[in-house]
C-alpha cells in the first residue's frame, strides 16, 4: 500500500497560454468557477457583489447579486459622494501624493537654508 503525499496550497507561476483555443477555454471554465464562487460570496455574507468579465475576444459578461448596473451606480455614486465629501473639506485625493512631495520639498529647502 502506497502512502500518498499531499502537496498542499502551493503558488502557481502565471503565464499567458499561447494557444488562442486553449484560452478561450480555460476563459470559459474559470470565467464559471468565478460566477460561482462571486454567488456563494453574496449568499454567505449578505453583500452585494458584481463581477463584470471581458472575454479575449472583447464580449462583456457580468454576474451580480442583483443587477450589475444597479451596483455600477451604487458603487459611482459613493465614490462621487467620497470626492465632494473630500472637496468640501478641501481635501483632493488626485494631488495628496503631489502635495505631499510639494512639502517634503519645503522641509529639504528649509533644511538647506539652515546650512548655509
């Protein structure tokens, strides 16, 4: 009797497949496991979850909890409220990074007027 060896979770090196038939299928039946597992996700934590997929050959399919352009406009509308929430308070998180380099500027440039 022969001992079977467990491999466990290992990491698996993506490549592109070069074939254009073996993606397509490979395409169709993860593009399945996805869907489901995106379903079991939504049934489990109450959530509403959408997934949208863009086949290589440009053909759009989309699996949501509810329909997938009611959570587009939900998921939009927060990030608009987000942007004029921050606006208001005279945040922009376009130029945070920006800003923070412009000070990071000030502090060297105050630094070297010390020096001299």
């Amino acid at each position: 009797m022969e001992i079977e060896i467990k491999k466990g979770k290992r990491k698996i090196e993506l490549n592109l497949i070069e074939s254009e038939r073996a993606r397509t299928i490979s395409f169709s039946k993860r593009k399945k496991t996805l869907f489901q597992d995106a379903e079991k996700l939504a049934n489990r934590s109450g959530y509403e979850v959408g997934v949208m997929l863009f086949s290589p050959g440009g053909k759009p399919f989309s699996c949501g909890s509810t329909s997938i352009e009611d959570i587009i406009d939900k998921f939009l509308k927060g990030k608009l409220e987000d942007r004029q929430r921050d606006h208001a308070e005279g945040k922009s998180i376009r130029f945070k990074e920006l800003y923070d380099l412009l000070k990071e500027l000030q502090i060297l440039n105050e630094k070297k007027q010390d020096e001299y």
